[in-house]
C-alpha cells in the first residue's frame, strides 16, 4: 500500500483478499489457509454523506444486501469507520471472485478486502493486525459468532494459526514447500451457520485425544516440513463426520485422492467444497482422480489450485 501523508487522504482505494480453506481440515476454528485461486475485489471511494453504502455488484454475484446489517463488506467497513471516528462516507463497489456458500471463505474476503480498502482512506490508517475485529464484525454477519479461521487467513495470508482468541494471538506458520492445494466447488450450496448447527455440543474422551494428535501432528509436519507427519495429522475424525450428509459423494471423493498420493482431503470450511493437499510432482494424478470420482457420482464440480504460500490482503491507492 502506498500513500503520501502530506497529500492528504485519498479519494479512493481498491483492495483485494483471497479465497480460504477453514480449518485445513484437522483444525476446526483454530487453522486456516489462504487460498489466492479466486479473491474477492471491493473499491470504495469517499464521499460527503456519513455512512456507507453499496454501489456496483458484479462478478459472480450481480446483487447483494443493501443494509449494513446484512453485508459483510458493508458490515466490515463500518466497524473501521465507527472504530476510527470517521465522519466521512464511503460506496463500496464489490466484485465477487469467489463463488458464495462455498465453503471457501467469501464472506470473510469481501469483509476483509473491505476493511482495508475503507482503512485505506483514513488520515491515520490501523495497520493490518488491528483490522482483524472489523473483519470479524463483518463476518459475523455470516455466522455469529463468527469463525476466525477464514478471515485470519483471508487477511494475513498462507497458513495461519489462532493460537489464542483473548488476547488475540495470530500467527503465520511455515507452509511445507513442494505441495500444491487443489479445491474441487461442487454446484451446491452450504449456508455456514446451518453447517455449524450440525455440529453436536460435545465429543468423546476418545475423539478429543485422537483429534488433539492430529492436529499436533499436522503443526508439527507443516512447520517441519515432515510430510509423513502431515499425512498422519491430516484427517479429521471431529467435525467431517458430523457434515457428511452435507456431501455424500465426499468419502469416494476422499478415496480417489488419498489413492492418487494426495496428502490429506476433506471438506473446505463448511463445504460443500473439498480441498485436497499433495505434492506438486502428484497433483495432476489427484486432480483426474478427485474429477473422475465427482463425476461417477454425477456430481459436477468446478476444479480451483493454488500454491499453499497464498498472499492475503492487498491494497491500492489512489492519491
């Protein structure tokens, strides 16, 4: 971002922030992962009437909420605005990269590249760190009380871990090199609230040991770069079973990647889409594997890939 202070503040400013893996899997609330296949576009412009407004929709979405309570954008530039005491007002023009009800973290991207483009505007902007509540608040239009796990990936990029909420302590973790993810969006359609009220209030002993040496073992793989701990760890016995009717074809799905040499598939998020890691040298065989078991059960999908180093908000300005 680049601005020149004794110029004043811009007029007008244009972010971006990527698509997202929730919980890679194994870790439900607490991992995500940016994934720069598809980004969300907000361009907010400053104008005299206090308040924020919504102006030109396109991309994959031709219309969205109007009323701040009912935006995540709108909901997300607000929360920086009443945070800053800012009396100006902003339109947001929002572009929608990443298909809605995905599983892949929309919702989060348009709060969060909303958040920096409106923050882009202050006389004294928040650095990238503090704007993490109000994207938070915007996302919690999605789901409340909103899940960190998208919006601290959308935001700060690559695999990030939320190691403590109070305080919040966020940090950015080594992503393993050589691995590729790849992320299959069947055409249908998940609501995040409705997926997170499947979930039951409690876990068995058993279940809760397992999960904790998955998760250990994924971290430790990840930041080690120890693929054979990364497959160990990459399966979640916790939340995907709780979802599976959400998407039946997951477990050929599943399958078809593990046998191809994929690393680890699940859902992405919520769902409905899967996500799958594996090494560069095998995405090809994974990715015809997962295509051709989606299509055995009659399922089309759409296929995304990006590399797991991912780059999360970015912001232009416009002097």
């Amino acid at each position: 971002m680049t601005n020149n202070s004794t110029l004043g503040p811009p007029r007008e400013t244009r972010a971006s922030a990527p698509a997202s893996i929730g919980n890679v899997g194994v870790g439900y609330d607490v991992l995500g992962l940016a994934f720069d296949a598809a980004r969300d576009r907000v361009r907010a412009v400053r104008n005299q009437q206090p308040g924020v407004r919504l102006g030109k929709v396109s991309g994959l979405a031709q219309t969205l909420p109007a009323a701040v309570g009912d935006n995540c954008a709108l909901a997300a530039a607000s929360a920086v605005l009443n945070a800053a005491n800012a009396k100006i007002g902003v339109t947001l023009d929002i572009e929608k990269g990443i298909p809605m009800s995905a599983g892949m973290g929309g919702s989060a991207a348009s709060a969060v590249a909303a958040a920096g483009a409106v923050n882009a505007l202050l006389e004294a902007p928040f650095s990238v760190v503090e704007l993490l509540p109000f994207a938070l608040e915007g996302e919690a239009v999605s789901a409340d009380p909103p899940p960190w796990d998208n919006v601290m990936a959308s935001l700060h990029g690559g695999l990030v871990i939320a190691a403590q909420l109070e305080p919040p302590l966020v940090k950015r973790l080594p992503a393993p090199a050589g691995l590729t993810c790849i992320v299959f969006h069947p055409d249908r359609k998940t609501e995040t609230q409705s997926a997170r009220d499947l979930l039951a209030p409690s876990v068995s002993q058993h279940i809760a040991v397992e999960h904790a040496r998955n998760i250990a073992g994924f971290v430790a793989g990840c930041t080690t770069n120890d693929r054979d701990l990364i497959r160990a760890g990459l399966h979640d016995i916790f939340i995907e079973p709780q979802r599976l009717p959400l998407l039946p074809e997951l477990a050929d799905v599943q399958r078809a990647a593990i046998a191809a040499g994929a690393l680890g598939c699940s859902f992405s998020g919520s769902g409905p889409s899967v996500f799958a890691w594996a090494a560069e040298s095998d995405s090809c065989h994974v990715i015809a594997a997962m295509q051709e078991a989606f299509d055995n059960q009659g399922c089309v999908a759409h296929l995304y890939q990006a590399p797991l180093e991912s780059d999360g908000l970015r912001v232009e300005v416009d002097l």
